[in-house]
C-alpha cells in the first residue's frame, strides 16, 4: 500500500474504538451489508436511473476489478470531475473496495487547466469525467491536456464504466483508517488545500446524526447541495450508515428542484439556507403549502433565517441547523426534541464524535467560557487526518494544546449550545468597533421584500471599514435600516453603504461568495448606495 503522512495516533484511536466512535465499517463493506441484507431494495437515484444494492454493488466490483485491471493499489488517488450522477458514488465505492484514496471535490466550475494542477497535486492515477463538464471544457482537449501527465493512467467517462463484469481477485481492503477520501476546501477564502479523511473520521459524524435523527432503511435522502461538495458526503455517510435511498440533485431537464423532491418522496434534505429559501419561494409562488414527504431540512454554511425556519414548522418540517466544515463534517447539530429558539439562534450541541470550546482570537491558547465570543476549536473521532502534502497548513490549523481551530467566531451557553458569529477573517472592524456579518444578514431576510443579503465590507480611509449591505429583493434602502432598528440591530452596526442586486455570486456549495463581492467593489463594477441610519423621534 502507498503510505500517507496522517495525524493518525494509534492512542487516541484506540480510545475512539472502545467508545464506540470508530468502528471496523469501511465504506464498501456497509455497501456490501446492504447488498447482502435488501439485494432488492432500492438503493440510489439520479435524473436518469435507479439502482438496487444488489445493483450498485455489481457495478462497484467491476469498475474496482477495471482499477485492478490497471494496476492501482491501495493508496493511489482516483480523482471525479462529474455532474450529480450516481456514477459518483459507484466511482467512490469502488476506490473504498480497493483501499485508492477517492477525490470527488472537483467542481462543475473549475477550468480544463486548474484541473490539471489540481490532479497534479494529488498525483492521480485516473479521472473520470463526462463529456462537456467544466466551465471552458468545449475550448480545450481534456484527454490531451492529462495524457501528458506521467502518472495518469486512464481517463474514463462515464459512458466507459463497466455495468458488469468480474469481481477483483484480490479481498475488498479492510482497514477503515487509511485515507479513502480527498476533498479540496471551498471555502470563500484563498487557495484550497486538500482534507483527508478515513472511513472512520468521515463515518463517525454520520453515526451520530442517524441515531439522534433516527434516520433509517426508509429514509430518502435528498442533497441538493453538489456531489462535489462535502455537505452531499454528510449525506452519503448517513446513507451508507442507515441503509436508505440516496437521491442526488439530478432533476430531468425542465423539472425543478421542488418537483424533483416531490416526486421522489424525499423524507431528509440536504442542502444550505440558500436552496431552502428558493424552496420556500417557489412554493409560495405556485400554492403548494407541504413540501411533500419531507419531515428534516438540512442547513449548514450560514445561520437560518427565523422566517425560513418557521415556514418549514408551519408545514411540518423540522430544521436541522448544522455547522461545520470539510474538516470536520457537520459535528454541531440541532437536535429533533430541542426548542424553537435552539434551531433558530444556535447549531444545536452537536454529538460525542467532536468536542468543541471557544477560544480568545487574540491568544488562542486561551479558553473562553459560556457566552464569551471568540474563535471556534474543536477534536474529536470526526476530525480530518490533516492536509494533503501540506504540513505547514495541517500544523498551522491546530493551537499549542491540540485543538484545531476552525476561523470562524462563536460562543457557546451553559448546555453546549454552539452560535455562529461569523469568520474571524469575515469580521468586519469599523474604527475599533467588531460587527459580526452574520447578524445584520439574518436580520434583514426576516424583512418580507429581502430574499437573500450577505454583509461585506468596504474600505474606509479614516475608519478602515464600513458595512455595506447587499440584499435580493424589492426593500428601500430605508425600510431595510429601519427594520434593522426595529429588529435590535445596534445602530453602531448599522450598514453605511447599500446594495440592490439581482443576483449575487456563489461559491460551488451555495454560499455567497463575499469576496467576489468586496472585489467587484473595487474593480467599480458594483457602485453602492451610501445610507445612514436616523432614529425616529417619538412624539408626545
């Protein structure tokens, strides 16, 4: 087997084992189980097919003997640049059934030629692909481009993956902490690095949400959230776990995703709070008052807005409010029995698999205590085994003690409850003065004419930044301040400068990309509204 360089630590290991945390289960052999127990069972559905266990885990061996076939062994990296297909996952297993680390975080909006230095950097051993995917994929020839690269064996497309075909000679790999599983960061900051992940690492999060969700055999499991994005993989490891029906966001042409949930009776959506509020928008829109089937919403990647979260309540949907990373999965979790105000306001407590505490951003070896704001650390069973190839990022991400420290800002109460204040590189500094994004946004979407706002800022000459505040929608200036006020917004937080846009741009996951935003400010190509909030004076 090819060897990676890990945090792995046999000791704390052992200690996750005894609790429970990480078990002998690898990704191929829960396929396997399932196969074994429900052959017949409907396992997988895309916009184009269905599989049975029975199915998928034939068409996972013969692809896995076709890697035999090549000559890859455990430890090689298989990377996929594909659309929301269930090809992705048969792709997936197989590399788990051989022990090849599997990189599917490669986006539908990468270039032929980021592509390459991205295979380059893992060194992989084969791509698979689909005709037309990527974002200038008809300017250039893709088979040329990585058939000059020296360790690129094959490039598949889909159309090439075997449907039948022998099993490999060799027993499925058993190790279940080896790295199976490579995802480039998406965050909206920077270059992104490479997380690794074993079976166990990436299984111990979704052991935790299938218990305390109770999510079973029957569950259908919808991700409107990419396969190249790791909130879809949150939703893979709670499929392998449960043994449920997973549906990616693959609806016919023409269909929307409201149609595509109705009609495959998803009961478990995945996704972040921008999918779940077009959801709700075209639901109004057409008069549907029930999200069909669907008894949990999924949001991660930013808080939830109070009306989104009471529009779901009103039609028997609970919100499950998540938080956090590629890292780390989604380890702090709202839990079904918690109140109102828990899944509005706060990600929940989370399970045994991460622990976390909030740290001073000034001294982050310094702890915090409940209700103090500073930087989010955590460890655990669920915590990635570091940066591909990348040792100064892996050891520049962990504090003196161990805890790896996230970049994002929060605070937790006396029960563990865990809230989101922003990014400590989101925080916004004027003269001094701290403003948290993540409030103002939440606030102003609670506003009946602003469908989606996101909080940036702008460069300020004498007070080094100022808000500036861009909303979707039809609101004034004006009555979005004023609703701001109305809402408790301090007016020392107010946003000073204001935007109307008709669409705002996005990372690959769904979230708003502020720093596309900060930077079409500066190249002029936005032009924002220069505001400022007056009380209104009571009278007598």
């Amino acid at each position: 087997m090819r060897p990676f360089l890990t945090l792995h630590d046999p000791a704390r290991a052992a200690a996750w084992y005894e609790a429970g945390l990480w078990t002998s289960d690898t990704f191929y052999s829960l396929m396997a189980d399932h196969a074994a127990r429900r052959p017949d069972a409907i396992a997988l559905r895309d916009g184009h097919e269905a599989l049975s266990w029975a199915e998928l885990k034939q068409r996972v061996d013969a692809l896995a003997a076709d890697f035999e076939d090549l000559g890859l062994v455990a430890g090689d990296r298989v990377s996929l640049w594909l659309s929301n297909r269930l090809h992705v996952h048969v792709a997936f297993l197989a590399c788990s059934r051989v022990g090849i680390a599997c990189n599917p975080s490669l986006h539908r909006t990468y270039t032929c030629g980021e592509i390459v230095e991205l295979v380059t950097r893992l060194g992989s051993a084969a791509l698979i692909t689909e005709e037309g995917w990527g974002a200038d994929r008809g300017n250039h020839d893709l088979q040329a481009m990585l058939s000059a690269l020296p360790f690129m064996k094959r490039v598949y497309d889909i159309a090439d993956l075997p449907r039948t075909g022998r099993e490999p000679s060799g027993p499925p790999h058993a190790n279940p902490d080896t790295v199976g599983y490579l995802a480039f960061t998406s965050g909206t900051t920077g270059k992104p690095k490479c997380v690794m992940h074993s079976a166990n690492t990436l299984l111990a999060n979704a052991r935790d949400l299938v218990r305390d969700w109770s999510v079973g055999e029957d569950a259908v499991i919808l991700s409107l959230s990419p396969l190249s994005h790791h909130i879809a993989w949150v939703g893979v490891g709670q499929w392998l776990t449960s043994g449920g029906l997973f549906v990616t966001d693959d609806p016919r042409p023409g269909m929307s995703r409201l149609d595509w949930i109705l009609e495959t009776g998803a009961t478990y959506v995945l996704g972040v709070p921008t999918h779940a509020m077009d959801i709700l928008e075209e639901q109004k829109k057409r008069g549907i008052t029930k999200l069909g089937k669907v008894e949990m919403f999924y949001m991660a990647g930013s808080p939830i807005p109070s009306v989104v979260a009471e529009a779901f309540v009103l039609q028997g949907v609970t919100p499950q409010n998540i938080y956090g990373m590629t890292e780390n999965s989604s380890h702090q979790y709202t839990h079904p029995d918690d109140a109102q105000d828990i899944w509005v306001s706060t990600c929940g407590r989370g399970g045994p698999a991460y622990e976390v505490a909030i740290f001073d951003p000034e001294n982050e070896e310094r702890r915090l205590g409940p209700g103090e704001t500073g930087q989010i650390g955590g460890r655990g069973a669920a915590l990635m085994l570091g940066y591909f190839d990348n040792q100064s990022a892996t050891e520049k991400s962990f504090n003196r003690q161990g805890w790896f420290m996230s970049g994002d800002l929060g605070s937790m109460d006396d029960r563990g409850h865990l809230k989101i204040e922003g990014r400590l590189k989101d925080l916004i500094i004027r003269g001094g003065h701290n403003i948290y994004p993540s409030r103002i946004e939440a606030l102003a979407v609670s506003h009946v004419k602003v469908a989606k706002a996101a909080a940036f800022p702008v460069a300020d000459e004498r007070l080094g930044e100022k808000v500036c505040l861009a909303i979707l929608g039809t609101a004034e200036a004006d009555e979005v301040l004023a609703h701001l006020a109305a809402e408790g917004l301090s007016k020392f937080d107010m946003p000073e400068w204001f935007l109307r846009m008709d669409a705002l741009p996005l990372t690959p996951s769904g979230k708003i990309l502020k720093r596309e935003l900060i930077a079409m400010v500066q190249r002029s190509e936005l032009t924002p509204q220069p505001v400022r909030y007056v009380a209104r004076k009571e009278h007598a």
